[in-house]
C-alpha cells in the first residue's frame, strides 16, 4: 500500500462516512460505486465486486456506531422500529452475506442496481405533511416494517451495504416516519443489519483488512460530524441530497451494465 493508495481510501471513506451520518445511511450507496471506480480511474488499485462489497460491509459496521453516538442523546431513534425493523433486517443480512459467496460480481452489481433503483424511485414520491407528526404520535405497521427490512436485509447482504439508501425511503413513504426520525433509527438499524453483512464477508473471506482498516479509521472521524450537521440541516435538503445520490448511483450502475 503506498501513500497515494492511502489517500485514496482515506477521502473515500471519510467523504462517504460524513454523507452517511448527515442522511442517516451507512455510506455503501456512495462507497460502493466510489470503491468500484475510483483506485482504478487513479491508477492506484483494481478491486473486485465482491472484494468492494466485503470492504464496504466491515468499514459500515463502523461507520454506522459512530453516527448512533451522536445521535444517542437526540431523543430521535424510536425504539419500537428499531425492534421490528433492527431484527428483521439482521437476520436478512446474515443470509444475503452468506450467499453472496455463491454469486457472480455482474449479480452482485445487479442486485445492487435494483436496490438502488428501487429506492430513487421512491425518494421522488411526495412526502407532505411528514415532519408535521409529534415524536410521540409517530405510528406504523409492525408487520409491514419488519417484513420489508427482512427482505431489504437478504438484498444488502448480498451487495455488503446495510440497506439503510433502501430503509430511508421505506421509512419515509410506506411506514410514514418524520424525516429526522428517519435519520436518527435508520443509522441504528444500520448498525444492527451491517452485524449480519459483516459476519458473512468474514467468514466467507471477502474482506481485504488493509483498505477496510484504512476506510474505518476515516469513518470514525467522519460518521458523527456528519451527523451533527445533519441535526441543523433543513429536512427537505436531506432528502434531495439523499435522492440525488441514490439516483445517481443507479444510473451509473446500470450504464456500466
């Protein structure tokens, strides 16, 4: 690993983890096309679909923890959806990882291609009235909630993303939840899911521990000053930058298809 390689992983990680923290994802939306193109475009790495994915499911885990700790005093992550949504989404990731073993990297990126895909799409549904909602009064489908993150979770395995560019969304239109409530129990229901993604790319040897240990030492730098900016960010900014990433991001996907 020499100095440019470095630099390389370290603005990546660091750029990805500050946008995570701001809106409430885990980063693998921005990391993972960022990882893919990025070292080889620089001329200071090649990797692999499955050797990005294993990098992006461990250097998450870390990423997400810091952004959970600025945000533990905020009043904000809801409890009950974390339950439902937390476990479902854990057990889901815990499957994906697994058997994204068994894929080839043109599935990999197909399945990260529908996800992504799948949550620009929604992010350009109308929201109003959202953030309008008292934190106390703030209801949803448990059922739907825990169904949707299980399914979510087996998708993020697979492609070594928690899920949360997908569960941001599910949160914000299906399940109804305002929008910083979204933020703060997304990134919690991230860390729970990147448990499941993590362990799979580990066991399954996915995981290149140098550039992930550089991206994690960029996250935990990043990750809760992203998150404290996010905390004084008008809502309706917050979702155009997220929305704007994850269609980017699909649109890149499919033209290298």
């Amino acid at each position: 690993m020499d100095f440019a390689f470095i630099v390389t992983m370290f603005l990546i990680g660091f750029i990805g983890s500050f946008i995570s923290g701001m809106v409430g994802i885990g980063g693998s939306i921005i990391k993972y096309p960022m990882l893919l193109y990025l070292p080889p475009l620089l001329g200071v790495a090649a990797f692999t679909a499955h050797e990005v994915s294993g990098i992006s499911a461990i250097q998450v885990f870390f990423a997400t923890i810091s952004g959970v700790w600025a945000y533990r005093k905020s009043g904000l992550i809801n409890k009950a959806l974390l339950l439902y949504m937390g476990v479902s989404v854990l057990l889901g990731s815990f499957i994906g990882g697994f058997g994204s073993d068994l894929l080839s990297e043109n599935m990999v990126n197909l399945v990260y291609g529908l996800l992504a895909t799948i949550a620009a799409i929604m992010m350009f549904v109308p929201k109003k009235g959202l953030d309008d909602i008292p934190a106390e009064q703030v209801t949803f489908n448990k059922w739907v909630a825990a169904s949707l993150s299980f399914l979510v979770g087996i998708g993020a395995g697979i492609v070594g993303a928690a899920g949360a560019f997908i569960l941001v969304p599910i949160m914000l239109v299906v399940l109804k939840i305002p929008t910083r409530m979204t933020i703060a129990t997304s990134l919690a229901i991230t860390f729970l899911s990147s448990i499941g993604s993590t362990v799979g790319k580990v066991v399954t040897d996915q995981v290149l521990y140098g550039p992930a240990a550089i991206m994690i030492v960029a996250s935990v730098l990043a990750a809760p000053l992203g998150a404290k900016v996010g905390q004084k960010m008008n809502t309706k900014i917050l979702q155009g930058i997220l929305a704007v990433l994850i269609l980017g991001t699909a649109i890149k996907i499919w033209l290298d298809f």
